[in-house]
C-alpha cells in the first residue's frame, strides 16, 4: 500500500477516491442543511439523530476527519510534486493554452477551502463538542426544554453580515474547485469512454447546484433574522 502511495498513478488514484468520499459527504450535508429552509421540525430531528447517534459520531466522523486531511495532504503533495516538473515543460508548452484556469489554480481554491472549514468547524463542530462532552448536555434541548436547539442555533449563526458573506465566498470557491475536481476524478480512475460526456455534464451540475444550495440556505437565514 505504501509502494501504491509513493507513486504518481497510485497518488492520483488515492486523491480521486477521497475526493469522491467527501463529495459525497457535501451531498449528505447539504441535504440535511436545506431541511431548515423546508421543515425546520425535520431538521432537528435529524440533526439530533446525527448527533447523537454512536456509529455517526464515532466511527463516520473520524473516517470523515480523516478523509479531509488526506485529500488535502495529498492535494498539496501533488502540487508540489507538479511545481518541481514544471520548469522544464513550460519552457516548451503554453500552460494558460493547455489547461483551464480551474485547474491551474486548483491549489489556491483548496487552499481558501481549507481555510474555511477550519472556521466552520470552529463555529459549529467544536461548539457542539463542548456542549455534549464537556458540559455534558446531549439532550439536544433548548434551555427551556421547549424544542430541539438545533435550528435555533443555525439560524442564530448568520445572524452576522460576516459571517454569511464568509459562507458564500467558500462555497463559490468550492464550485471552482469543483468544477474542476469533479471531472478529474473521473479521469484519475480511468472513467474515459463513452459515459465522459454524461459524467462531464453531472459534475458541472453537482458543482453548480450544491454550492449554490448552500448559498441559499445561508442568505435565506440571514433575511429570515433580519426581516
């Protein structure tokens, strides 16, 4: 396994595979997300069985901490790897010709990425963290008792212009990145042949929509608190 990781191919292969993994945890995320704007009851529930649940928060969450670093571990190594083989082949070859700007400038979308889940995960994982295991709470109630905390909490959090202008600048950053990545997984795994145009199609819809779902998740909490 470690000879496979040591190779470019293997690299590659072993980047697409985690990033398919997290694609599909956005996917699941942003399906639970847009529950607030369509039922706020519904929402709660399942963010309480999200929460509280033993196989999601022990076991998912971990493999999804991991998952997150080493795409991002890998994609930095990559980049490196490709930075050092540069300088010889842009002296014969037009780089700006040959590829698009989403994919020379995959690095510094990750990189603007990454920076935001380190403040997302500060703004609401480590939040929950101490809520659940440091003051020992996992009712998943108001302090009342009157109803789940969970959607009272999410919409509090965009209270802030900041913030929600934080939100949308990530995800229009992870469409770029998406834009591109989507469809290089694909290739990475050898997806070449006649479903490359169906696929190609998806990936720009999934790019697209998603990030733009969350988008308006984040302003609709936004003009729900301040209207």
């Amino acid at each position: 396994m470690s000879g496979f990781l040591k190779s470019s191919i293997g690299k590659k292969i072993a980047m697409a595979l985690s990033a398919f993994f997290l694609m599909f945890f956005i996917l699941q995320h942003f399906a639970i997300n847009i529950l607030s704007v369509i039922n706020p009851d519904t929402f709660n529930e399942v963010s309480h069985f999200m929460g509280t649940n033993s196989l999601v928060q022990f076991v998912m969450q971990p493999i999804l901490i991991f998952g997150v670093v080493f795409h991002f571990a890998m994609g930095f190594v990559l980049e490196y790897k490709n930075y050092m083989s540069r300088s010889v082949s842009y002296a014969k070859n037009n780089g700006n010709a040959n590829s698009t700007w989403m994919s020379r400038n995959m690095i510094y979308s990750g990189g603007f990425i990454l920076v935001f889940l380190v403040i997302h995960f500060i703004d609401f994982w480590i939040p929950e963290l101490n809520i659940k295991y440091v003051v020992g709470d996992s009712s998943g109630l108001l302090a009342d008792g009157s109803d789940y905390r969970y959607f009272e909490e999410l919409q509090h959090k965009f209270v802030p212009l900041w913030r929600v202008v934080l939100y949308c600048v990530g995800f229009i950053f992870l469409a770029l990145h998406l834009l591109h990545g989507f469809n290089s997984a694909f290739q990475s795994v050898g997806a070449n042949n006649k479903y490359t145009k169906s696929l190609k199609g998806f990936g720009n819809a999934y790019a697209i929509l998603i990030p733009l779902g969350f988008i308006v998740i984040a302003l609709f909490h936004f003009f729900n608190n301040t209207h």
